[in-house]
C-alpha cells in the first residue's frame, strides 16, 4: 500500500461569481448551475479511473453542510460534480473544497 496524495484539490467559494481561493492544478471552475460545477485540470489525468470528494458549507458558522458527487461525464481533464445540503436541495457552498486522487 502506498501514499497518494491529491492530485488536484480546490478551495473555493461556490456563492454569486464563483472564486478560487486556493488551489493545486485547476485551471478554473465553470458555474453550470446551483450547486452544480465543472473542476478542470491543469494537467490532466492519465485515465477516468481518480476519485473525488467535495465538501463545503453554506455560510460561516453554518451547522447545514454541502456534500458533493461526481455527476454527468467525468474526462482525464475535468469533473462535474453537484452539491446538496441535508435536505437533499442543491446549494451553493461559501466554503467549498474538491480533492482528486488517481
């Protein structure tokens, strides 16, 4: 068994004009729709075969979380993923974050 650190990772704000706070090889976010977000990479993958995991919260101090899937097509240069809060309504996180690791 070995280590395998993130390959692409994403702290961001999904609320109004979406922001990169910080990041390691994402060359941007696309805003598809509420909760909905495109992560492309700036060095792609070298296959579909990563994993992801997405988190957030709505708001400072917020006890309602944001937690995300992969969704539609995923590339070796993007991934589409969708965020729900506890109700099972798409929402848009203050503080999300995406971590991918091959």
């Amino acid at each position: 068994n070995g280590f395998y650190p993130a390959r692409a990772w994403c702290y961001f704000n999904g609320t109004g004009t979406v922001a990169i706070n910080a990041d390691g090889n994402i060359s941007s976010i696309t805003d598809n729709s509420t909760g909905n977000y495109t992560f492309n990479f700036s060095t792609s993958f070298s296959s579909v075969n990563y994993s992801i995991g997405t988190c957030g919260g709505r708001a400072n101090n917020d006890a309602n979380y944001f937690a995300g899937e992969w969704i539609g097509s995923r590339t070796s240069s993007a991934v589409r993923t969708e965020g729900r809060d506890h109700g099972n309504n798409k929402q848009d996180p203050v503080n999300g974050s995406m971590d991918a690791t091959a």
